[in-house]
C-alpha cells in the first residue's frame, strides 16, 4: 500500500440548519456530515446528528457571533451610516 492511501485527511464538514415539517413530526435542528479522503482518490463519509452538531455550533459559537459583529460595523462604515 501507497502512502497516500493511508494518508487519510479531512475533506470537509457541513452543517446546516434543517425545517422541521408538522406532517412528519420532524422538529428544527442542525445537522451534517463529515467527509474524509485519502490521495487515492477514496473517501468515507458520516452523518452529523442533530445533537453532534450542537456541540459544534457551541465550540463555534464566540467566533461566529464575533465575526457577525466585525461584518456589521464594516457594513456600517462602506455604508457611511451613523455609530449608534
């Protein structure tokens, strides 16, 4: 066996927010999945259940409502609007 096929690398993870529908008693939630690859072009995948991605969102949460907060003012300033 080859190097890169025991190279096994994060190909990508993907969260997203998913309605729930009355008609099947589904609820809103997170959910996703977590794909993995290696140089021979072979990857493997698994699901992100709703309470995994909690957990991520939670990890996440600082940084996402900082950058939230760095948008909104560079918003503010392209636009020229007042501080408030």
């Amino acid at each position: 066996m080859s190097e890169n096929k025991e190279a096994w690398r994060l190909a990508s993870i993907k969260i997203e927010f998913k309605k729930g529908y009355s008609f099947n008693n589904s609820v809103d939630r997170y959910e996703g999945k977590i794909c993995f690859e290696n140089g021979e072009e072979e990857s493997f995948s698994f699901k992100v259940r709703p309470e995994m991605a909690a957990d991520y969102i939670s990890i996440m949460s600082k940084d996402i409502v900082r950058a939230a907060e760095s948008l909104g003012q560079r918003l503010i300033e392209s636009l020229k609007l007042p501080k408030e």
